[in-house]
C-alpha cells in the first residue's frame, strides 16, 4: 500500500492518478479495470475538490489522503480521505428503502433534457457508486471512501 497527501487543489490530480494507476496495475487489473479505476478517482477527487472544503481554506488546511494498494481479498483497494466537511457519496440521494431509486430517476431526468436544460454534475455519485463497490464512513473527523476494483471488469 502506497499513500500520498496533497492539497485538496486541482494541480493535485495527476500525482494521484499516477499513484492510482501504478498501484492498480501492480495488483493485476486489466485495462478495462484501470480505465475504472481512473475514471470513479477523478469523479471523487473532483467532488472532494469542489465541496469539501471552503475557497478560502488555506492549502494546507485542506489536505486529501490516497492510499492505493492490492486488495487482500483480491484486485484492488483505495482510500480517499478528507478532513472537510461531512458527506456520504455512497448513501447520498438513497431512497427510504436504501436504493438508488432517487439518484437513477434525477440522472435519468437530466439525461433526457436537452443540453440547454440540464443542471451541471451529478455524474459523478452514479459513477462512483456503480463502476466501484464503494463504502463510506466519517473517522476521527475524516470522510473516508473506500473503492474497491476487482480484477477483471465487472463490480459484481
């Protein structure tokens, strides 16, 4: 397991998607599993990036923490932590019964509105929470994500 903490700033991006990158094709994931693996990163570092911490936040007060690594139950683990404000990627926009039902009905929504009526983002939960088997939970004042790839493509 590797680990890098940089600020959360968009400049921080490539250092951690090579350390993502490297880690996931030392573990043995195939290229359609790495492009995964690019892909959920850069939508939870860019969700991190935008609303974890407020503009005015000094760099060095709003650190984000990637631990990448093979996965002890087989292909992939990464870690993303934050120390900024609480939220929960993995149960956000859940319906009462714990599905997806919401999030898939807004996404579809704004999918099938035409590119003038669509409202930015929202992109970027579904990715993560289907291209990854993901969980959640807020330690000692940190978020943390954990995303775990299996070797080949399929989530499940």
């Amino acid at each position: 397991m590797r680990t890098l903490r940089l600020p959360a700033r968009e400049e921080s991006l490539p250092q951690f998607r090579q350390l993502a990158l490297e880690e996931a094709a030392r573990a043995g994931l195939d290229t359609a599993a790495l492009q995964r693996v690019e892909l959920v990163l850069e939508e939870a570092l860019v969700n991190v990036i935008r609303h974890a911490y407020t503009e005015e936040t000094p760099d060095e007060a709003r650190p984000v923490e990637l631990t990448g690594g093979a996965d002890p139950d087989g292909g992939f683990v990464l870690a993303l932590s934050d120390w900024g404000q609480a939220f929960d990627p993995v149960g956000a926009a859940d319906g009462e019964d714990g599905s997806d039902a919401e999030l898939l009905a807004g996404l579809e929504s704004n999918l099938e509105a035409d590119l003038e009526h669509r409202e930015p983002g929202g992109m970027g939960l579904f990715l993560i929470r289907t291209m990854s088997r993901s969980a959640y939970q807020r330690t000692n004042g940190a978020n943390v994500l954990t995303l775990r790839f299996p070797q080949d493509a399929e989530t499940d």
